[in-house]
C-alpha cells in the first residue's frame, strides 16, 4: 500500500450496521474507520473534529436526516458524502444529491461494491447504486425533452462530461485527454454551470441518461493530444 489510509466515519443509528461496515472496512488496508456516531448531533460534532475523507452516512436518524447533515458537513468540511440507506425514495436521493452527497447506495449493496464506492467518492468521483440511478434518470428524462442539453456545452466540454459519466476522476480524464488536472477541475465547473447543476454526481447521472437515450454528443471521443 502507498500513501496514507482513506479515512472513513460511519454514520448510522443502528450499532450493528456501524460495527458491520466497520468490520467490512477493516479488512482493506487502505480504508480505515476513523469514527462512528448515531445520531445526527454527534455526526456534526464529531465529523470536523476527526477531518475524515469520507462520511457513509444514513438517510434517516434518529434526531434529523441524513440530507441535512450532508448539507452541513459539506459546509464545514472538505469530506466527501456517501449514503448509505435502505430508503431508495426519489425524494431522499434528490434530496441527498442537492444537498453534495457524491453518492447514494442501499444496504442491499454488496460488500465490495461498498468498498468500491468508498474509494471511489474518496478520490473524487461519483458512485449511485444502479437502481437510484435509473429512478434519476427517469425525473431527467421529464426535464428539456425538446431541447438538446448540451447545446451551451464545447466539443471539449462534451467529452469530459462523458468521462464523467464514467466514474472518471478529474486526474485519470486528465490522463484520457492529456490535459491538466487543474485545466479538467476548470472545464467540469464550466459544463456544470452551463448545465445548471450544483455537483458532479448530476453530471454524472445526466451523462449516463443520454448515453441510455443515444444522445452522448462527442463525449465517447477522446480528443487527440494537443
């Protein structure tokens, strides 16, 4: 293993999903369980305290929601939200995306695929569980049927959406396209406003819904090097 553990805080009110989870995790060298906490007040005084990189977090608690606690630790804190819920409701995962989280799984998730996940938001991408992601996709396709959403978008623009849609860090779509890091960060805040969306995991949900519908633009075509 190289580099530091990404460190995770579990937040859930039942003690035996905590421990579970917990245990899941510790058996991967390079997560480690950093805290716990059940209820929304100890997540929100506990969380920047610990400066955790990842918070798995439940939709429901017994002192608030998941959702506003998101919302509050992504006000406070640099760490990266994962839900984990067995709420798949269309309200609590809009809700939950609005709000920063970078991604919503159910319980029924398996264990590597929860892992995944972890590592996956940590480094600064995007994870939906298959069946949330078609419930966004289905609000989506309500929205501009007519028009063609990326029609404020460039050719450039269009393509990292598509690399975003595939789960790509800002660093491996600087690889794809033999771009800077810092150059991508630059042109996903870019799509992203002309798109009037507030996070990546939009992007990323969109990008998916137009693939499904045929419509991905220019976004499967990486561009040649400069």
């Amino acid at each position: 293993m190289t580099g530091a553990p990404v460190r995770v805080f579990l937040v859930d009110d039942h003690e035996v999903v905590r421990r579970g989870v917990a245990d899941l995790l510790g058996m991967e060298d390079d997560l480690e369980v950093v805290g716990t906490a059940g209820t929304a007040a100890e997540a929100l005084a506990r969380v920047p305290a610990v400066r955790p990189d990842v918070v798995v977090l439940d939709v429901r608690l017994p002192d608030g929601d998941g959702v506003t606690v998101c919302r509050e630790l992504r006000s406070r804190t640099d760490a990266a939200v994962l839900i984990l819920t067995s709420f798949d409701d269309d309200e609590s995962l809009f809700d939950a995306i609005l709000a920063g989280a970078s991604g919503y799984v159910l319980k029924q998730v398996r264990g590597s695929d929860l892992v995944s996940g972890i590592r996956t938001v940590a480094a600064g991408g995007s994870m939906l569980d298959p069946r949330a992601a078609s419930r966004v996709m289905a609000r989506l396709r309500h929205q501009g049927e007519d028009e063609d959403p990326l029609g404020d978008l460039t050719p450039q623009e269009r393509r990292i959406l598509g690399l975003v849609g595939e789960g790509m860090t800002n660093r491996q779509i600087g690889a794809e396209l033999f771009l800077a890091e810092k150059t991508v960060k630059n042109y996903v805040s870019s799509l992203l406003s002309k798109l009037g969306l507030e996070r990546r995991v939009q992007a990323a949900v969109l990008a998916a819904r137009l693939e499904q519908t045929g419509r991905p633009g220019e976004a499967d075509h990486p561009a040649p090097p400069l």
